[in-house]
C-alpha cells in the first residue's frame, strides 16, 4: 500500500496569492495514478486534478497539477475567495487506493 | 446527470453489521464504470472501503476485506456495503462514489454521504 503525506497541514493564505500545496508518495507511482480533491465543510470531497495534470469537467484553469514519482504538486495561480478549503491527493496503488491527510488552505 | 444516494442505519450497535445501500440515478451500472465506498473520520480522514465492476470483479482495501463485501442489485441499480462485527472505529460518514479505473484512477461522482455511528 502507497502511503501519502501532504504538505502543510494548513496553508494560510489571502485571496490573490498563490498556492502551493504538496503530496509525496512513500514509492515512486505512475502519474496517472495521483488525483487531487476539494472538500468544504458538510460537502463530498470533489474531483479537481486526476491523472497528476488533468483537470477534471468544470474546473477552473487556476488550477493546475503537476509532478511525478513521488512528488507532486496542486498548484493555484491566484486565489478566490472559494477555493478556500481542504484538499487531498489520492494515489493507486497494489490493488488498493489511499488519500493523503489534506491540507486546509484558510484564509490569511 | 448521474447521482448517488446513500441510505444507513444511522446507529448500528456494536459487533453488529453495518449495512449501506448506494442508489445510482442517471447511469445504468451495468453500463460500465466501476463503483464503490469511501468513509470519512475526523482521525483517520478519507478511508477506501471497496470498488466492484458489475461483471464481479471486487476489490477491498486490505485492513479491512475481512470484515467488507460489496454487492449489486441490478434490478434496482442499487449496490450495498456490508461491514461485519463493527466497533466503534467504525463510526464515520459513509460515502459512495463511481470510479474511473483501469487507466486513471479517481473518484469523479460522489453521494452526499451517510452518517454511521457504532454505539450500544
């Protein structure tokens, strides 16, 4: 089982700025492996990034993924007001599926 | 458009089974995808229960696939979650969700999710 740790645990932040949030696999994995997700308090988590780099159906071009390995990044060019929120990667993995433990991007 | 609903009990008692049912609307699940269950607890976060392809084909996270089987009713496009001899570590949020597999991986429809506590 691929394990996840996610980088920071809160990312405080003002609207406007840039986000980089991390997520490094305890093994090397395909990128088509890793997908990214958005959580708000009461909500499902949402699909933003799969495949490491792909942008799921509906999801702004401020977001964006990248890495490979055992490193990747989500990264948002500027920040809205609604993005604030958890995110967590998700990686594939010997039959098996596991998510990292997130990271709270709050407002600054 | 595609929607998950979770139905539960809401309180299971200790050593008990907890039993899900995940009602898929806007897709036929014998049309293709695989499926499955996710949960979610303030300690351990986002936990993968299970994925199935209406063909049979199951898999189960490995700490827990003595305890978990997923089945499908086709009739009522329906497929549930058994949980065997549950503690009170079973208490979460219980999600059910399509996923792409195979290629990618990924989560991509999500219910809104059922809250499970394990108490006597």
């Amino acid at each position: 089982e691929v394990a996840l740790a996610q980088s920071p645990g809160t990312l405080p932040l003002s609207p406007g700025e840039r986000a980089t949030l991390s997520c490094r696999a305890s093994q090397s994995v395909s990128s088509n492996y890793l997908a990214w997700y958005q959580q708000k308090p009461g909500q499902a988590p949402r699909l933003f990034i799969y495949g490491a780099s792909n942008r799921a159906s509906g999801i702004p071009d401020r977001f964006s993924g990248s890495g490979s390995g055992t490193d990747f990044t989500l990264t948002i060019s500027r920040l809205e007001p609604e993005d604030f929120a958890v995110y967590y990667c998700q990686v594939y993995g010997s039959s098996s599926i596991t998510f990292g433990q997130g990271t709270r991007l709050e407002i600054k | 458009q595609v929607q998950l609903q979770e139905s539960g009990p809401g309180l299971v008692n200790p050593s008990e089974t907890l039993s899900l049912t995940c009602t898929v609307s806007g897709y036929s699940i014998s049309s293709g995808y695989y499926w499955g269950c996710i949960r979610q607890t303030p300690g351990k976060g986002l936990e993968w229960l299970g994925t199935f392809y209406h063909s049979g084909i199951t898999y189960y996270n490995p700490s827990l696939r003595s305890r978990v089987t997923i089945s499908l009713d086709r009739s009522k496009n329906q497929f549930s979650l058994n949980l065997r001899s549950v503690t009170a570590a079973d208490t979460a949020v219980y999600y059910c969700a399509r996923f792409g597999w195979g290629n990618y991986y990924y989560m991509d429809v999500w219910g809104r999710g059922t809250t499970v506590t394990v108490s006597s």
